[in-house]
C-alpha cells in the first residue's frame, strides 16, 4: 500500500469520526504527546510490537494535524528533509552528533 493512499485513508477514518473537523491542532498535540510517552515506555521496555503500534498511532495523529491545519503531511516531509539533506556530520557512539565543517 502506497503512503499516499495510507495518508488518504486516515484522513477519511479521521472524518467519519468527526476528529476533522472537531478537532484542533493543539488537542491533535496533546494526543501526540501521550503516543509518544507511548513509544518512549515501549522503547524503553523493548517492546518491538507496541513500539510499531505507537509509532503508527503518531503518524495518525500527526496526518490529523496536517488535515487539520490544511497542509500535506509529506509536504512537510519533504520541507524538513530539505532543511538536513545537505548536512554533513555523523552521531558518534556517544550519542552527540559532530558536524562536518
């Protein structure tokens, strides 16, 4: 299944269940924050299957936040890996990243 069709799907999901246009950006937020606190314990834990789940559950809800703000999530994809694709620079097994100069 191609991510646009995904995007569309749960952006149709989202409307049938009045999420859009009921909802706002900022309860999208605060529903984001609470799937990643769900990733966070499921990483921590090692939990491969409820790390899989949250992270589709915050992709959902950030697609709702697009909707919402009448954006394309994988426009704004595409701006934020314009902003880091020329960058230079490798994370060290420290976990600091070091940029190329």
């Amino acid at each position: 299944m191609s991510f646009a069709k995904l995007e569309l799907d749960v952006i149709r999901w989202s409307e049938a269940r009045k999420i859009i246009p009921n909802s706002t950006p900022i309860s999208q937020l605060c529903k984001l924050e609470k799937e990643v606190n769900e990733l966070r314990d499921a990483l921590f834990e090692s939990n491969m299957e409820e790390s899989v789940d949250a992270i589709g559950d915050c992709a959902v809800v950030l697609i709702n936040i697009c909707a919402l703000l009448d954006v394309n999530f994988t426009d704004c994809l595409a701006h934020a890996y314009d902003q880091i694709k020329d960058r230079k620079g490798t994370l060290g097994k420290d976990g600091i990243f070091v940029k190329e100069t």
